[in-house]
C-alpha cells in the first residue's frame, strides 16, 4: 500500500502575511547592504530596498530566505522569532549594564617628555603640587567602587605615574582591599613610558599583579621624534622597559600602543614592522586626538583625516600580510569594528558606543579631585575647557556626578539613533557618539556628520571592511575570524606554478 | 525631479526642483544636509507640490557640480526610501527596543504602539503582551 505524505507546502507554507523590520541601508559596490536594529547584515541587489518597501519581494525565491534569516522581512512563519531579534539587540547593547567600568586616576600631572602632542598639559618633573594627595586618591577609590559594575578596571595613569610612584604605591592596596569587602573584581593598569622603571617598581607591579601598557610609536627614529626627552632616548628606554618588564611581569602582562603623529603617517609599514620585530601581537592603527597639546600644536602634529585614512588602509593590507605569512598581529581598531559588524557582540570600546560611553563606561580622576567624563575630556579643562566637568571626588558622589549640568547636557547628544545624519545611517549599530570629540573639533556637542572627522574616519574604515566581507576571500576572512576568536590563523593555501 | 538647465544660472550652480510626491520635505533636508559640506544648499518651497534647491560649491570644493546632480537625486530617492521602510516599521521598532530593554530592567514604562501580528499576539510571553501591560 502506498504511504502518502503531507506535500511540502504543509511544512513550509508560504507565507500569507509579509512585514517589514526596521533595518536601514546603504549602497556599496554596485548592491545594497541591509543593516537590522542587531546590526546583522546582508549583501542584496540593487533594487531590493525598493521591492520590500513596495511589497514585491517573492516570497519563494532564495533572497527572500536570507532577508527572513537576517531579520529584515518576517511573516505568520517566523514572527516567534521576533523574541530572538530583541535578545539580539539586548546583547549588542550590553555595555550600558553595569556601570562604569574603566576608571582612570591621574596620579600625577609631571612627566619628564615633551611630546609635541601630548595630551596633558605636563608639568615639569620636580612639582609636586601635581600629585594626587592620599585624601583625592582615598575618594576616587570610594566612587571608583560605588560604580554597579561587578569588576572594574583601575588604570594609573599621568603625566607619567612613575613619577609618583609613593602615590602608586598607596592606591593599590587600598583599591585591592576596597574591592575585596565590596565583593568586587579589580584589574589595575598602570599607564607609563617605562622611561624611568626601575626593576623594584616592575617587581612591585608584578608582585601586586598590575598590568603595564606602555608606548611605541615605531622605530626609534619615529619614536625620539614624537617623544623627546632630555636625552634623546625615549625609544631606548621603551625597548630596554619593556625587555625587563617581561621578564619580570611576564610576556602577556605588557602591551605597546601608539600615536600617528604627521610625522607618522609615510611610516605605516617600519611601525608595523617594529612591533613584529618586538613581538608584539596586537597594533592599534588609532589617529591622533584632536585634544590638549595636540590642537595648540596641530601645525607640528596636525593632519587630515584623508591622510590618516590612507595610512589606515595601506598598514590594514601590510598586517593582513603578515598574517598570510604565518605571524599573528591583530590590528585593534578592525578588531573592535569587525566584532560588532560580524557577532552578536556590542564593545567596551568607549569610543564606538551608543549611547556615548563616556562617563556610563569610563570616569576620570584627576590629581586634583576634578573628575571628566574621559580623558579627552580632561585634556580639555587643561585647555581651559570645563565643559565635561563632572564634578569634584570631595564634594560629589556617583548620583550628583551623573546628574550634574555637564553630564545631562551631555548624554543628551550621546544616542546617534537620534542624531542628525546617524539616524538613517547603515552603520549605525557599528558606530558611536562621540560629544567631546565633536565638541572640541566643531565647537558643538550635537557635532555636523558631513563635515565630522569622527564620522568621516568610521565611514571609511567601515566601507573598507565590509568591502573585504563583499570580497569574501576565504584567507582574508579567515585572519579576521582568528582575531575575534583566538583560533590560531588560517593554514596557508599552497600556490601551484 | 529634473534638473533645470534653461533657466540663466548664477555660474558654478545647479538648479533642481523636487516634488513632493516623491520626495518629502523631510527626506530633501536631509539630502541637503550631507550636501552641505560641499554646497551651499539654498533650498525655496514653490509650492505645497514642490521645491526648488540651488546648488553652489563652496569655496575649496572639488565636487564636480554635474556630477553632484546626479548624486544629490539619487540621495534624496533613497532618503525618501529610507523614509517609507521607516514609516512602515517604526511601531514594531518601538516593540523591538522595549521588549530589549525591559527584561533587563533599563525600560521602567512600556510604550505605547500597536502590534498587529496574530501568531505574536497569542504568546503569552510574546510582545503583544508586554504591551497589553500598559
């Protein structure tokens, strides 16, 4: 006898109902990139925007799959799935829970460099009066660890903190002891040159368990350029500190970041180089901030983004090189920016956040009590510029800090949902709001998109990076996964003659 | 839209008359807004049916002007697209965003809006319901 069997519409009916999810658009490489409120994306052909919006798209061909699979359409089939996309979006917007969790205490203003464009207005080595008292430091820990967040990060940060390492000295027991009654986890980082650490301060910080993240900007012709010191010799003791620190602290407890300075910008492939030759696995191609010294002296460190940008694209291709060729080396700023274009990952990256991370995700303690809603906002004040003031560690707390006039006029420019020329972009979800950027480069919180450096820089690294996704190069794609990951790298394709 | 190329012209301009039937108001400033960095967007309201935008280069611009024509129509269409998958998606966008935000406690009010998906509305758990609360 003959089973018979439901015909396959039973399974699978078409659909009788189909609606639209918010999603938003752009034109790329002769197609249109759809992006959903999660930030998943799709390649589709030019012409389909218009075709879901006019109600035409068939709902039996492969494309309409793809548009249900990624969020975009859905129907009386898929709409339990709608539960799914809102866990989505919660999980992209992970940062806002918990609180701050970056806390930055300016130990001390002195620092013996004087970097071009450094963005503390230094002072010299001998004033003391630039130092964080015991009563400051003792406050900031306190509000440090009001914050809800259950682990917090406490970077010791100048001028240059080894200058003041007495103080040093008395804010890491007590901020390790605070956290312990308050149940809290504590990671301490201690932000410095290395110029002037002596073997007992790196045993010290290895004995206390504190990271340290230091600076290399290149070879040391580049690096004496942009750093000098009485001496000449700031890249001689960068690499002579981070050799000891090391062997003391352990390999993994030392990371380099660098500055592109316009001195910079024709070196892109000698600063690679030197932190593979330094073995370094991580690089973060970042561009100057357009704050403290660095916008008195622009006409000495100065550059267009354009300029940047080329820098940015040529270093991105070198490190994909050197990946292919079997050494690992992460570049930073893709990192963050492919996480949240290709997982369902938000950042801790301040800078791309929406709302705006600063003060929700990172509080600066300055040497005198003077506490900004981040560091750029610090180099601001000593501009003369109070405007992300937040308040002082001796008269405020954690709710007067965030209800104070700078922080509510503040994160009221921090959504780029909302903002003028953010509301309907594409990259949206991938991008932030940055009102101390805008407000210092524009003179205006709000910022003007089309003239914005910060939105030109995303804009460009964004496209170039879904332009390697469109390419889909199974090598290329597979560096990128390796980098969110920590799976090891893709194994080299043989070539055949 | 069309570009206007008999009237006489202020050099190094370009003329555009809109309509509002395909175009709103809304998506033509915002298409206006991104010119702005190369342009002096002068925009004039002929009528309830139709505007008219004067574009001028602004000094140090390197925008060549007739391609800027094309560009700026294909702009606001595709604002004026961008406006339409809005319109159609926003209550569900409210939906979306509040049922995120409330089970992890950030939203304290649901928000008002209307969901009109069956299979939705018969959860018990589902967004239709969470509205209902309000």
């Amino acid at each position: 006898m003959a089973r018979s069997f439901y015909p396959a519409e039973h399974y699978a009916p078409e659909p009788q109902q189909v609606s639209l999810l918010p999603f938003r658009f752009a034109r790329l490489s002769g197609q249109e990139l759809l992006v959903n409120e999660a930030g998943e994306f799709l390649f589709a052909p030019e012409g389909t925007t218009q075709s879901l919006a006019d109600g035409v798209v068939d709902v039996r061909s492969e494309l309409y799959k793809d548009l249900k699979a990624k969020h975009i359409v859905f129907d009386d089939t898929s709409s339990p799935l709608l539960d799914v996309l809102a866990t989505k979006i919660r999980t992209k917007y992970d940062h806002l829970s918990g609180g701050t969790k970056l806390h930055i205490f300016v130990v001390t203003l002195r620092c013996e460099h004087s970097c071009h464009y450094c963005q503390v207005s230094r002072q010299t080595a001998t004033k003391g009066e630039f130092d964080m008292s015991e009563a400051t430091a003792d406050r900031s820990i306190s509000l440090m660890l009001d914050s809800p967040s259950p682990h917090v990060t406490l970077e010791l940060q100048g001028g240059e903190p080894l200058l003041a390492f007495d103080i040093i000295q008395y804010i890491v027991p007590r901020a390790k002891e605070q956290a312990q009654l308050r149940g809290k986890g504590l990671d301490i980082v201690v932000t410095t040159n290395l110029a002037c650490a002596t073997d007992e301060m790196l045993t010290y910080f290895r004995d206390e368990g504190v990271r340290v993240s230091t600076s290399l900007d290149g070879p040391a012709f580049l690096h004496n350029k942009n750093r000098p010191r009485p001496g000449n010799d700031s890249y001689e003791r960068a690499i002579d500190g981070i050799e000891r620190s090391r062997a003391i602290l352990g390999f993994n407890n030392v990371a380099a970041l660098m500055t592109t300075t316009a001195a910079s910008l024709d070196h892109v492939e000698e600063i690679i180089e030197e932190y593979v030759r330094r073995d370094f696995h991580t690089i973060f191609l970042r561009p100057i901030s357009p704050y403290g010294f660095a916008l008195k002296t622009k006409t000495k460190t100065g550059y267009e983004m354009e300029r940047f940008l080329e820098f940015y694209k040529k270093g991105l291709n070198h490190i994909l090189a050197i990946n292919r060729g079997g050494y690992r080396l992460t570049e930073i700023y893709s990192q963050i920016l492919l996480s949240k274009i290709l997982t369902p990952q938000g950042t801790g990256y301040v800078d791309l956040q929406s709302p705006a991370g600063q003060a929700w995700n990172v509080l600066v303690y300055n040497y005198n009590g003077d506490v900004f809603a981040s560091d750029e906002s610090r180099m601001l004040a000593e501009m003369q510029d109070w405007t992300f003031r937040l308040g002082n560690v001796h008269r405020d707390n954690r709710h007067s800090l965030f209800t104070s006039e700078a922080a509510l006029n503040m994160f009221e420019v921090s959504c780029n949902q909302s903002l003028a020329g953010c509301s309907d972009c594409a990259f949206q979800s991938y991008c932030g709001a940055d009102p101390i950027y805008h407000h210092a480069t524009q003179g205006d919180m709000y910022g003007h998109r089309p003239t914005s450096g910060f939105c030109k820089r995303n804009m460009e690294v964004i496209k170039h990076l879904f332009a390697f996704i469109n390419e889909d190069d199974p090598q290329t794609m597979g560096i990128f996964w390796a980098w969110l990951t920590g799976n090891p790298l893709p194994v080299q394709v043989a070539k055949c003659d | 839209m069309e570009i206007d190329t008999q009237s006489p012209l202020p050099q190094g301009t370009v003329t555009i008359h809109v309509r509002h039937d395909l175009v709103s108001v809304d998506a033509l400033l915002k298409t206006c807004y991104w010119f702005s960095r190369d342009f002096v967007c002068d925009v004039s309201r002929d009528s309830e049916k139709q505007s008219t935008v004067r574009l001028k280069p602004k000094a140090g611009s390197d925008h060549p002007l007739d391609e800027a024509q094309e560009q700026f129509m294909a702009a606001a269409l595709d604002f004026a697209l961008r406006e339409r998958v809005t319109v159609q998606t926003l209550s569900v966008r409210d939906l979306l965003l509040a049922k995120a935000f409330s089970e992890s406690g950030v939203l304290e009010e649901q928000p008002l809006g209307v969901f009109g998906d069956a299979v939705e509305e018969a959860k018990p758990d589902g967004m239709f319901k969470i509205l209902s609360n309000s």
